[in-house]
C-alpha cells in the first residue's frame, strides 16, 4: 500500500536535515547564495526577524510570489512560515508546495488560544518550544520537527541555550521517575501522557530538534550542535552580517566540525562584522517573541 | 571479528545508519575527516541534502580519497542523497559528486515534499516478502549503463541497483525496522 504525506515520510524530511542549517532568506538571490553556501534547506519570507522587531506591526505569512521565487532557483527543500492558530495561511503554503510550514512565533499570532491541528494536512509542520511541555504539546499536535525559540532577531544566543538545556535536563528528569510519576509530570508540563512516556523511555524527543533564535556565529552553531541539537536555523545572522557568504559557509562547516576545535578556530576567521546584538534584559515582555505560543 | 563500517557524517541521517549497522553486530567509524576512512572495510552515504554533503567533501579533500576508494573495489552503499553523489551524471545539475556510478540520476524526481511516500517494494534480491521503503523528495535513475544490476523498480522507476562493489538506493532503509538491505550491503563485505 503506498501512503503519502504520512507521520513517517514527514518526520522523514526532518531526519535529512539533521546535521545541516537552515537559512532565512527573503529574495531569489539570497537562496541562491544559502544554497551555494551549503545550506540543506532554506526558510522564505518577507522580512527577516531583526527587521520584523524593528519595523513593527503586523508580520503575516510571506506574498506566494516570493515563496514561488525562491522554490524555482533551488534546488533544496524550501520552507516557509504561518502565523500561530492561522491554518488557512498553512493551506495556501501547502498549496504553494512549501517542503515544510513554521508555525512560527516569530510572525504576530492568529489565534491567542489554539495551535493548527498538524495532522490535518499533508505537508509537515515544525514548531518552536522554551522548555519539554511546549515541544510535547505541539508534537500532540502533530508537528514532525521540533527548534528551540530562543529570542529570534537578537544575534544574541543565551536564550537559545537556555531553552536547549532546560529540554534536555527536562527530558532527563523524566527518564529517571518511577512509572507512578509520570502521570502528574505530564499534568505538570501540559503535555500527552503517551508522549510523556515516549521521553521516559527512551531519553529523546521522538522527532527532530534543531536550535534557532538568535545564532549568529559559527561558534554559537558548535554550542548549540554540542548541547544535543541535531541542526541549526539561522535567522538574521547570516544576511544582517558584514559578509552572508563567508557567514554562511562558515556556519554550514562549523555545524558538521561542531566538535574540532582546531578547525572551528580555522574557520571562524576573518567573517567581517556580525550582526549587532540586542541584550535580551533591554526587551519589554512584549517584545520578546518566544513568550507566543500556548 | 567485528566488520568496520564507516558512515559518511557530514550531513544528513547518517546516525539511523549507525544504529542499524550496530545493530547487525558492526563496528562503526563516523566519517568527518579523511583519516576517518583508514582501516574500515566499507562505507555509507547517508541520506541528506546532496548539494550540501558534495560542498562538505571539498574539504580536505575527503571526496577524492572516497573516490580512490570506491574505484579500488572498497563497497560502498548510497541512499538517496548518496544515490545523487555516485552518479556520474545528474540531471541538470553540475553540482558536485563522487562520478563513480554508470547512472543518470534525476533529483526530486517524484515531486517536492508533500509527494513523499512510503511504499512496498518487491526486491527479489531480498527474498518474496516486499520491502517496505520510504521515499523523501526522492531521485530515480532515467537511465543506467548495461553493466548495472536493477534490483528493484517502482512504477516502471529505477530506485534500487548495484555496479559491482557499488549499491544505491532512492529510498531510505535507515528508517525502517526491516534491515535487508543493509544485510544484503554487509554480504557484500563479505564477498569482497
């Protein structure tokens, strides 16, 4: 029996990222330059994360003309975003042949209470978490492929961190309960008990975790790849920087090198300016994007 | 003794190798660097994107070694992206590759994402039950030379064949519990 667009084949597509970063782009010529860089996918949109905080109002799903413009010049997978709760956006993108949907916090939420229902559609889905509950919630409901929020459009990596570590000894936590735990950490955390009992068992989120939010040198990729993550996004880090090309060769090499120091040293040399930061105390909770999602 | 099996780990689902080769008793190198491939006595291309694992085997040179290898009788096992990277031609595409396969191989072939299935395959190599075999933004083979083995088809598509020591697949055996296939690669260690 042949079966398509199912659990397997969409969390499948997340599998052969694994090791890779994925790039924002906004424009035909940057895909171009991601894809020549070594990128495995690229993720299309209108405006990237540090200009979406900088101009304000509100950040919709990408003009289809942009996304079909990309999608003719690469030859790789190409993603694209959705506003939280905004499941007719995630038809139009499906429509479009969008490879994968980023029900994503980083455009202005459609729906203040309620996430898309992720089974209901073909194409796969990945969705951002701060912490096991979140990332166990939207896998519920039926996302293939997880990333750390961190604080998208700073160039500043602690949240990033902070989210990686709090899964990770979340997910120990879990593994060392006796069975009759289980029960109230997956009352506690908001999550599906069958998911709850997956982690449990085997330590492991049962698909795919890239990190994103506010990477923007190869050495923060290398952090992040040696904290567990299985990829990189990269938002504003690459063409917000001083040279995107050497930035971005730079970072596809450093997230397979992540733990060869002496290369990482070679590598990080000489990439120009990198994007100025933000430090995240110097943002109201209002600006903070990693705060959307229920 | 145990067989040493290198899985290429640049990019891509090379740890789901890893797994099942351990799994049929292997001892198993993950492949970075080109020392990585000293002393091992096959090797793996995993599944990932092609073009970024072809820009990742410029550096230090490793794909020109794999090269040595493969023309020296070393057996080597592609799956998708690793199908795309043995091929000597690529359908236009002048992207980088291993040019050790007498194939033409088309990318994407059956469409993008949401085209991607999972089927059963009949691959009698393997025996009368079908294979269960999951295809993600998959290539096939347009066309291969005479001295190309065709071990399985779908729909009138080439997606599974073997070149002497050589064996590619459009499909990702890695992610299924059925280990055939890599039991059919691990024979032909043996045999070499």
């Amino acid at each position: 029996m042949t079966d398509v667009g199912s659990f397997k084949v969409k969390t499948g597509l997340a599998e052969m990222l694994k090791g890779g970063v994925i790039m924002d782009v906004t424009t035909p010529e940057q895909a171009i330059i991601a894809e020549e860089a070594g990128a495995c996918a690229v993720m299309a949109l209108e405006r990237v994360p540090s200009d979406i905080r900088a101009e304000g109002g509100v950040a919709r799903m990408a003009d289809p003309s942009i996304i079909k413009n990309i999608m003719a010049v690469v030859s790789i997978p190409v993603m694209a975003k959705a506003r939280i709760g905004h499941f007719v956006e995630a038809r139009i993108l499906e429509a479009l042949g969008a490879d994968y949907i980023d029900e994503s916090e980083v455009l202005t939420p459609a729906d203040d209470s309620y996430h898309i229902n992720k089974h209901d559609f073909k194409v796969p889905f990945v969705c951002g978490c701060r912490n096991l509950g979140e990332a166990l919630r939207r896998i519920g409901e039926g996302a293939a492929m997880i990333r750390t929020k961190g604080e998208p459009g700073t160039g500043n990596v602690v949240e990033a961190v902070r989210h990686m570590r709090t899964v990770m000894s979340e997910m120990r936590a879990l593994t060392l309960m006796p069975q009759e735990e289980l029960m109230t950490a997956a009352k506690d955390m908001g999550a599906p008990y069958d998911l709850v009992l997956y982690v449990a068992e085997h330590g492991k989120l049962p698909v795919v975790n890239f990190a994103a939010g506010g990477i923007a040198t190869p050495a923060d990729a290398a952090l992040m790849m040696q904290l567990g993550v299985d990829g990189i996004f990269v938002g504003s880090g690459i063409f917000k920087s001083g040279d995107p090309k050497a930035r971005a060769k730079a970072i596809v090499m450093a997230t397979t090198h992540y733990k060869d120091a002496k290369l990482l040293a070679e590598i990080s040399k000489d990439l120009g300016q990198p994007m100025s930061g933000i430090e995240i105390s110097t943002l109201t909770e209002s600006q903070r994007m990693q705060e959307r999602g229920w | 003794m145990k067989k040493r099996v290198g899985v290429l780990a640049l990019q891509g689902a090379f740890r789901e190798h890893r797994q099942v080769l351990e799994k049929l008793g292997c001892d198993v190198t993950e492949v970075r660097r080109t020392s990585d491939l000293d002393g091992i006595q096959g090797l793996i291309i995993p599944g990932g994107e092609s073009t970024t694992i072809g820009k990742l085997l410029r550096i230090d040179e490793i794909g020109e070694r794999i090269k040595e290898l493969g023309a020296k009788d070393m057996p080597i096992f592609g799956t998708c992206a690793g199908m795309i990277l043995l091929s000597k031609t690529i359908v236009d595409s002048d992207q980088y590759r291993l040019n050790l396969m007498d194939t033409v191989v088309e990318r994407n072939a059956f469409g993008r994402q949401v085209a991607s299935f999972e089927t059963d395959l009949q691959v009698p190599a393997l025996g009368v039950n079908p294979l269960r075999a999951v295809f993600i933004r998959a290539p096939y083979l347009k066309e291969v030379a005479p001295n190309v083995g065709i071990l399985a088809e779908y729909n009138g598509k080439i997606v599974f064949v073997r070149q002497g020591n050589l064996l590619a697949s459009a499909f990702h055996p890695e992610l299924t519990s059925d280990n055939r296939v890599h039991q059919y690669f691990l024979n032909m260690i043996d045999e070499h």
